[in-house]
C-alpha cells in the first residue's frame, strides 16, 4: 500500500508538470498544516545530526520506515530499517566513530495531501577515518529523502545522498 502511495503522488506530481502548471511551489508562506509539518521535519533533521553525533544508530535507523531504504554515495544499498541500522552501526563503530554532521535542510515540500514530503539539503561531514586511523578530509553532500507521516509520526521511507564532482564537459561558473 505504501509503495502505491508514493508512486501514486510520484505520478500526481508529474501529471501537475505535463499539465503546465510547474513544480510545486515551496511551503514559504503557504498552509498552516505545511509550515507545522516542516517544523517537526525539519526537527526530525535536528534530531538525526544529534544521534550521529552521539553515535546512536539505534537512534538513526529508528527514524526510517520499517521498509525504507538508504544509499549511499559510493552506491551502498541498505533496504529495511534493521539494514540501514546494521550498517549504520558498523560505519560508527568504524569510519564514522569519530565523525560529527552538520544538516542544513534547504527545502520541504509536501505532496499527496501532505502525507509524504520531499526533504532537500546539504551536509558536511568531519572526523572519518579509514580503517587504519588515516583521517579522512571533511565530506560535503547533498541529501534528498522522501518521508511518510504514518502512525502519527513522519518516517524516512527513501534517503539519497550524493557528494557533487565537477564535470569535464562543464565550465566552472
């Protein structure tokens, strides 16, 4: 049922662009429900930066719905809560054990009636390792999830993380 709610607000937002009336527009000023919701997300952003500062991945992988998926930059998969908090648990016992991160979440918007929201940000990440103890220079990335209020809470049902590369065929700008 999940899956059909997320496609199907996939789909709605589609047909929105093909109809020529554009992407939504951002939450700024709009709905009261929209901006209370962005700021229990933008909390629930809060509260992920402590627990991984705090090296809690109990903590983390509970933000995730029991069937959400993570990826990693480097293309690492993880699918179900119990997965994403097992290699969350590694990597803080490992390459993250030092590590600290600063979320900055740039836009939340919200579609399917204002069950599902659309997260954008950027994130830096200092203090990893390599298993050696070689100390790794800080990360910055963006991040793109995709949240489900159900049960009466907003769950991480699809986390993406990328970290941008400069691209041979584009001019520095």
């Amino acid at each position: 049922m999940r899956k059909a709610t997320v496609s199907g607000a996939l789909a709605g937002l589609l047909m929105l662009v093909s109809a020529g009336t554009g992407w939504p527009q951002s939450n700024e000023g709009g709905l009261e429900s929209d901006r209370r919701n962005e700021k229990v997300v933008r909390d629930l952003y809060d509260g992920f930066a402590t627990a991984w500062n705090h090296h809690d991945p109990a903590a983390l992988g509970g933000m995730w719905a029991i069937d959400g998926d993570h990826l990693e930059p480097d293309g690492t998969v993880a699918k179900g809560r119990d997965a994403i908090t097992r290699l969350l648990k590694r990597q803080h016992e490992t390459v993250f054990k030092n590590s600290e991160i600063d979320l900055t979440i740039a836009d939340v918007w919200f579609l399917g009636g204002g069950d599902i929201a659309l997260v954008d940000g950027d994130y830096q990440l200092t203090g990893a390792v390599l298993p050696d103890g070689t100390a790794l220079p800080a990360r910055k990335g963006h991040l793109t999830a995709v949240l489900l209020y159900e049960n009466g809470r907003w769950w991480i049902v699809a986390s993406r993380l990328m970290i941008p590369v400069a691209l041979p065929y584009k001019r520095p700008q």
